[in-house]
C-alpha cells in the first residue's frame, strides 16, 4: 500500500546511467577533455524550484519552444546511507516514486545542465510512496504518453548500475540522507513535448504520474 510522500528532502539525478546511451556516446568520450567514459556516476541536483505536485502546468521557455521528458524511477531513502554494498543497499530504501525529470535539449557534455534541469517546476513528481517490498524495480517498465499516445517505452533493466549497485556507488562518496530522492537515470531517446501537450508517465506496479506544458508566462 502507497504511503504519503512530503516533499523531498533533495533530489539528486544521474546522467549517463542507460547502456544504449553509453554506447552512443561512446566516440564522445574519447575526445578532449575526459578521453575516457566516467568512471564514477555522474549526478546533478534538483532544487526545491523544481518540484511540481502531479497535474501541474510545467512553463516551457519560448526558447528552445521545447523539452524532454526524462521519465525516471525516484529512490527515496528511509535512513542516513554511506559507504553501502550492493547486497545491503536495499534495505535503506524506503520506497519509490515517479518523477518526469523535465529539461531543456542540450548536448553539452562539459557543464553541469542547471539552466537546462533547473528551472521552475522541471521535476513533477508523485506524492505517494510505494514501500520497498512491495515494487521490483530492477525490471520495471516506463512508459511516456504525449496528448495519449505512447510516445516512449523503456524498461530499468537497462540500466548501466543497477539500483543496488548506483546506491553503493553514490554513497562510497557522500551520505544520502533520510527522506532524499535518487533518480535513477534518463532514458535514451526520450521524447520531446511542447506548449500544449499532456504528459503522462506510467509505471508497471507503481502508477502514473501526470503534468501538463505551458508557454512561459501564461501563468502571469
């Protein structure tokens, strides 16, 4: 049975965490500066500006006029968690929940995205919690629907790091505290949405989570 989930202590998400995404960055990685892919997982953070309830009307910028929908599954922790091993790192999660990890296009490998990941409203997310025992991540499906079509499908067994091991792996280098949210990763491929369109994120086991897109200022 779901729970209550207030609102998160801090969201941290990962970049580069989905094989096929790897592989097709993988030319990229060899050039200057890295020439080599990271060997530790890459995060970034989503401040408290960024949340949105479920139903929300996320403000798209006239420029680019567009974003992807970075449909992910959100860890949350139910204790301090550091230094972790895989087979352990289960058990200092609370449950999870659904997160539309929004973000303005962009390619740029060098920089953290915090103008493109960063803005008002650019990680809806679901208020209800499912316990840990009672969701199989590892193979869950995602599913992103555009204005009710299936715009993107994946599922988490694609994952570089698993859950387990992308616990252990953060943790090795800081505490997760009680009540923080992991996102798990971006899928590769996501889809674009625009001013006007209806998102919908559905996970097999855990539920769906809804916004909706409007152009910046149409809320002034």
């Amino acid at each position: 049975m779901a729970n209550c989930f207030s609102s998160p202590r801090v969201i941290y998400g990962t970049l580069l965490n989905d094989r096929a995404t790897l592989t097709r960055m993988a030319g990229a990685f060899t050039q200057q500066p890295y020439k080599a892919p990271p060997v530790n997982p890459v995060l970034y953070i989503k401040p408290a500006n960024t949340y949105a309830p479920p139903g929300a009307q996320v403000e798209v910028p006239s420029d680019p006029g567009v974003v992807r929908i970075d449909a992910t599954l959100g860890v949350v922790f139910l204790c301090d968690t550091r230094r972790v091993e895989p087979h352990s790192a289960m058990s200092h999660v609370a449950g999870f929940v659904i997160a539309s990890d929004i973000t303005l296009p962009h390619d740029d490998l060098y920089r953290p995205p915090l103008l493109q990941r960063c803005r008002d409203g650019f990680c809806p997310i679901t208020p209800r919690l499912l316990p840990q025992p009672d969701f199989e991540p590892d193979t869950a499906r995602i599913d992103i629907s555009i204005n009710g079509k299936l715009a993107h499908r994946r599922s988490l067994e694609g994952l570089h790091r698993s859950i387990p091991q992308l616990i252990a792996d953060v943790s090795a280098d800081m505490t997760l505290s009680a009540g923080d949210v992991l996102l798990v990763g971006a899928p590769e491929g996501a889809p674009l949405a625009r001013p006007g369109d209806h998102v919908r994120i559905d996970v097999a086991g855990l539920g769906s989570l809804e916004h909706s897109l409007v152009a910046e200022g149409a809320h002034a």
